[in-house]
C-alpha cells in the first residue's frame, strides 16, 4: 500500500477549497432567499383536513359525528318502559342508520295519515270532499277531516295494503279501544315510518308523489317541528304526530315524525318518543326536534312550535 506523503494531502485539500471558492462545487451561501414570482389567488376551494371520525358505511364523515350527537340525545331519555327510535336512510346510497329499537311497534299518532292519504289517491275515485279533508288531513293534521276519509274509505282492507304494498310490516289495529278498526288506534315500528316515506318517495305515481311532497313541506304551523327542524335550507317535509296514549304501563305522551330533507328529498327521516309518565307534550316535542336537528348539523335545542294537545 502506497503512502502518500503528508504534504500532498495538505496541497490536494487546499486545491480543492480554492476550486470550491471558484465556483468548481457550489456552496450554500447564508443570503436572502432569491425573490418568488407573484402568484395569483387561486379560485380552488380551500380544503381542511377533517379530524378522523369512523365513518358510518354509506354516509359522508361529517355524519359520523352527527350521528354520535344524535344518538347521546337518544341515550339521556327516559326509556324503559317507553323508548325513543330514529332512522335516517340516504336514497342516494341506500345506507341506513338507526338508533333505538326502531321494529318495536308504538302508537303513530298522526304520522299514519301519509299512509291513508297515499292509499286513497291510489284507490282513486274521491270526490271533491275527500279532496278538501285530505288536504286538511295533511297541512294542519286535522282528526275530523280523518275521520270522515276513514268512514268512507278506511278499514282493515286498507291497513293490509299499508303491510303489502307500503312496507309497513308491523301496522296492526289495537283492539280494545273501540268496536272496529279506527286509524287513531293504530301502531307501527319507526322503520315502517321510513318504509312509508320511501313508498311515497320512490315509488309513487308522479302525480301522487307530487301532491304529497308539496303537502309535506307546507303543513301549518303546529307541525313546525320534528323534520322541520333539520333546518329551512334543507327544504324539508313532515308529517308530526302527537297524542296521548294508554298501554299496559299506563298513559303517556307520544310524539312521531315521520319525512324528507336535504337535495332532492335525499334522506328519508322517522323519529319517535314513546315517552313514560311523566313526560310531557313539549319534552316530546323538543327530544325529537333535537335529535333532527343534530342529523343535520343544526344548533340544539332546536326551534319549534308545540301544538296544542288537542289538534
């Protein structure tokens, strides 16, 4: 091996540093950084990087966190012996959430008149006066006018198209109130709710689905409330139901709400409260209220009009 001597080395290394010095390797020098050409605002959106949620299959992240909210308002009611159920299903998707036991049958209340109304526009034949208590029916959800379409067209033979063609497996009739069947003592499972929506929704005739989606986003103010409350800009529709119940627990305040929200009539929207004793018209009112407006994003408590008790 050879050995260079050490003057060499010194000579080679100080060559190099002059050629460095000379531009023959180029050095960082500690100057201002060189000027940047001016860039134009860019008309892109600004993105965020949203905080990592789990999302619910089907339904974009920022649900997840909706869902969540909705659900903890589900949980801080009372339930047994009563209980509270909600479904959202997107059209787009098909993706469903639920929350609660929502095939657990429980008084309709009001919500069950889309149902009779949808049916008797199908059957056909309806005079000028079933016009006019069909729209009653539906914009200020009045009894009287449902109980003259149920006298001339309502019956069991009805409630068994509700199960057939709707989708609403578990309507039944509850006996023991009066001598026939009677749409005001009827119960159904949240799911049937949506499964009605979504009849009127996606299979209903144009002209059906028309006037029901029109009647639904213009019911009066005593129906402000439950859908209503996922907010203006969702254009949403509702029918409310409120009543006061009996069951093998005693009596106690239903409040249902059964539509649509978002583009297109995008979600399908069923929530119900099937309260215990104590609870209250306006508890009711507000639970489901709120859990639609945390869906969709909305501040809570939410804004509405409690009806009065006996609309």
């Amino acid at each position: 091996m050879a050995v260079v001597p050490r003057a060499a080395v010194l000579i080679t290394a100080l060559v190099t540093l002059v050629l460095a010095g000379c531009g023959g390797t180029p050095t960082v020098a500690p100057s201002a950084a060189p000027a940047l050409s001016p860039v134009a605002p860019s008309s892109a959106p600004v993105t965020t990087v949203a905080a990592s949620c789990t999302p619910v299959a089907g339904f974009p992240c920022e649900w997840s966190e909706r869902f969540a909210a909705a659900q903890r308002t589900i949980d801080g009611r009372p339930d047994a012996p009563g209980f509270v159920a909600a479904t959202v299903v997107d059209r787009v998707t098909g993706a469903t959430w639920t929350a609660g036991d929502v095939d657990r049958p429980g008084w309709t209340a009001s919500t069950i008149k889309v149902a009779i109304a949808t049916d008797l526009r199908e059957q056909g034949g309806l005079s000028d006066a079933d016009r006019a208590d069909m729209d009653a029916m539906l914009h200020s959800s009045d009894n009287r006018a449902t109980d003259r379409l149920w006298k001339r067209h309502g019956g069991d033979a009805m409630l068994d198209r509700f199960r057939t063609t709707f989708g609403m497996r578990s309507v039944a009739f509850q006996p023991g109130f009066t001598s026939s069947t009677y749409w005001g003592f009827v119960k159904c499972s949240t799911a049937d709710l949506a499964a009605m929506v979504r009849y009127v929704l996606d299979r209903a005739a144009p002209a059906d689905r028309a006037y029901l989606v029109d009647a639904m986003r213009g019911v009066a103010g005593n129906q402000h409330w439950g859908v209503w409350a996922a907010g203006a800009d969702q254009r949403p529709g509702t029918k409310d139901g409120w009543s006061q119940e009996r069951d093998d627990w005693g009596e106690h305040w239903v409040t249902a709400t059964a539509g649509f929200a978002g583009p297109d009539e995008r979600y399908v929207v069923a929530v119900t409260d099937q309260q215990p004793s104590p609870g209250t018209l306006p508890g009711g009112v507000r639970t489901v209220s709120d859990v639609v407006a945390q869906l969709f994003g909305q501040p809570v408590p939410a804004p509405v009009t409690v009806p009065e008790p006996d609309d």
